[in-house]
C-alpha cells in the first residue's frame, strides 16, 4: 500500500474521487458496538466486544496509513463503567471519538458467540435498551452537525435495523445530503432476521440504502434470503442490477464479483483456507479491506482481493477482531 505521508508526518496529497487533497480523509462508521461474551454457556467466558461496523472501523484504522485518513466511529454508549472503558478502547485503537454520544442512563447492548466444530456461530443478543439505538434522540446528534467533513460514510444493515422510523429518515436524508455533495456513502447488506418486525419493512428499508448508496457491498445469502429469490443465481441477477455505481458481491467461497462505475464485472479469487476457526467478521474485515486499497487509489479488483486476503486471515482465528500481530504483514503489504 502507498503511504500518503512525509518524512515528519505529514499528509501528502491523496486521490479521492479524482481530486487530490492534502487534509486526511474523513471517514465515519454509524453503527453499534456492543459488549461480547465468548464461549458456552455456563462455562469459562471470554469478553470482549464487537459489532458490524465498529469491526469494520477498526480493521479499516489498521489497514490504512493515520495521516492520511482518519476513522470516526458514531455511536452512543451510557455513562457507565463498562461504556468508559469502551470508549477507551476505542481511542488506544486509533478511532476519533467526536461522533460519539453518551447517553446517562442507557448501557452498551451484549451478545454471545456460540460457536460449532466447522467455525460457524449462533448469535444471543440482549441490546433492546442499549444507548446506540437512541443516537438519533438527539435534536442534533453529532453526525448530522459533523457531516460537512465527512467524505465517506459506511453503515450497514444492522445499522438501520438498529433504528426506529423517524431515526431511519433522518439517516436517510443525512445520506442523500452527502451523495449530493460528491461524498460517498458505502452500505453493507448485513441481514439479520430477527431484526425486523417482518421481511416486507426490511425490504423497504434496504431498497432505500442502496437507492441512496454509492458503494454497494452484498452478502449474496443475505440477498437472496430478504428478497426471497429462489436462487443464488437469481438473486446475483438482481444484485448485479442495483443502481449503486460501484457494486461488490461476496459469494462466500465462490470468486468474489466486483463493478466500479463505467467498468465491466470482474472476478476475483476468494483465499483458501485450510482450517476455519471462526467466521465471525468475515464480511466486516472483508469491506474494511476492500475499502482501505480504494481509497488509496487501488482499483476495485485490487482491492477486492486485498479484502479476500483479510478475511480469510480474520476466519482463521477467534472473534470478530483478531490481534493486531496477526495481521502485522497484511497491514505493511
């Protein structure tokens, strides 16, 4: 990877969007991080925390040289013990605090991995009350007063699915200000059923992401399974007909799809791996990847399978966020 910066530090101009800039790029993660629990039940547990797009986030802040790109997260925590610390963690990992909210009173939401024997993971969640579904309580949360600086917002499904109705608009009309503007906006599919109070609003809400998306990342299981499509080869069909000008579809282990706009579909070759640990953060290492190499101007086929060798790397271990010396090579490539 090219790093951006001078001998004393300091950014050097970068590429993004075809214009070069000599202030670091903002990017902003919207989502919820909440505390995890692995291991079995009533046995030996082993916490850390995680979430979609704050694994994102941090794999991204890894992946990408500090002067020249800086790595906002948003999102809320209480005032609480564990939120402090969390927050703590947060900035020892690189990741700007400024969109960041604290609720009195509400607490980070709490999951649990169970894992089986081939590194697949069931998921227990216990978030109904955490302080990240209520960022958007706020007359003005610090996204929408940050979003003049922000060239690039990620988010997710799950981001939306956090999220009540009035939350979602204002998301929504935030997004479509900052497309307006020439920012993009990259949106993650992540599905989760039991998210949602039915398939129909899902649907709905996912059509309005990626109408307003300018990078669209697929999960094709997670596509086929909210849109109902019969098939994977159908529901590729449909995913390669998104109006997103740049799409990525993740196909598991199948070779990895790719279209930035103006440029015919690739394929790229998914890594192999000999023995699976733990997928969970497959996907998110996967975007984090796949974003770091475009913004540093690699093409989309470049970075799709920088993003490949990521995952691949992240499902060889456990949890959603592996230690930084197993990724050391990968982040000096």
């Amino acid at each position: 990877m090219e790093r951006r910066f001078d001998k004393q530090g300091a950014p050097m101009p970068v590429q993004f969007q075809g214009k070069s800039m000599s202030r670091p790029l903002q990017v902003a993660f919207f989502g919820e991080c909440m505390l995890e629990l692995q291991g079995a039940p009533f046995g030996d547990m082993h916490q850390t925390m995680g979430g979609d797009t704050w694994n994102s986030a941090i794999y991204l802040r890894r992946c990408t040289p500090r002067p020249a790109v800086s790595v906002h997260y948003a999102s809320a925590l209480g005032d609480d013990p564990l939120s402090q610390q969390m927050l703590a963690r947060w900035a020892s990992a690189g990741l700007e605090l400024g969109l960041v909210q604290r609720i009195p009173g509400r607490l980070p939401g709490l999951y649990l991995i169970e894992l089986a024997p081939n590194g697949e993971r069931a998921f227990h969640f216990w978030r109904g009350q955490s302080a990240a579904r209520a960022y958007f309580d706020a007359a003005v949360t610090p996204l929408e007063a940050g979003e003049a600086e922000i060239d690039l917002l990620y988010l997710s499904g799950i981001s939306l699915a956090i999220l009540d109705g009035a939350a979602r608009e204002r998301l929504f009309a935030l997004m479509g200000r900052l497309r307006a503007r020439g920012a993009q906006v990259v949106f993650d599919n992540n599905y989760r059923p039991r998210l949602w109070p039915s398939r129909a609003e899902a649907c709905a809400v996912f059509d309005r992401a990626f109408s307003l998306a300018s990078t669209a990342l697929i999960t094709l299981d997670d596509h086929q399974l909210l849109y109902g499509h019969a098939s994977l080869v159908e529901a590729q069909t449909a995913a390669q007909a998104l109006s997103a000008p740049e799409i990525v579809i993740k196909r598991g282990a199948e070779p990895t799809l790719v279209r930035a706009a103006g440029e015919a579909w690739v394929e790229v070759a998914t890594e192999r791996v000999e023995r699976v640990v733990d997928t969970t953060a497959a996907g998110d290492s996967f975007g984090a990847g796949y974003l770091s190499r475009r913004l540093c101007g690699a093409s989309s086929a470049e970075a799709a399978a920088f993003g490949n060798r990521l995952a691949a790397r992240v499902i060889q271990h456990p949890g959603a966020v592996i230690p930084l010396e197993a990724m050391q090579d990968l982040m000096e490539a």
